[in-house]
C-alpha cells in the first residue's frame, strides 16, 4: 500500500463505504478472513512436514 495515503482519509472512506455498500464490504471482510485461515493453515502444514523431515529416522525406528 502506498505510504503516502493519509489514514485519516483512509479510514473515512472505508466508513462511507461500510455505510454506502455493506454487502460488499461484508464479502470482502470473510474473504480476508478466508485468506489468513488459508494462510494459518499452509504455515501449520509446512511445520508439520519439517517435524516430520527432522524426525523422520526416529519415526521409522518407532514403527
């Protein structure tokens, strides 16, 4: 994002907008949620598998 949007003005225009069009910003807000879970979940899943890589003699040793 650009570093020179004033915040103020930022977050005035994100009100009028909440206020103008509420389902899209709705939509929007569950689709950024919808993001970070994906993102959550792929980060979860890349530690899992580097567990699993770093452990994996000991694993076998187990089985």
């Amino acid at each position: 994002m650009d570093k020179n949007i004033d915040k103020e003005q930022l977050s005035k225009s994100l009100k009028e907008l909440v206020i103008t069009e509420p389902d899209f910003v709705k939509a929007l807000l569950l689709d950024i949620a919808n993001d970070l879970k994906r993102i959550k979940r792929q980060r979860l899943e890349q530690i899992v598998n580097e567990d699993f890589a770093e452990y994996e003699a000991v694993f076998r040793a187990l089985a």
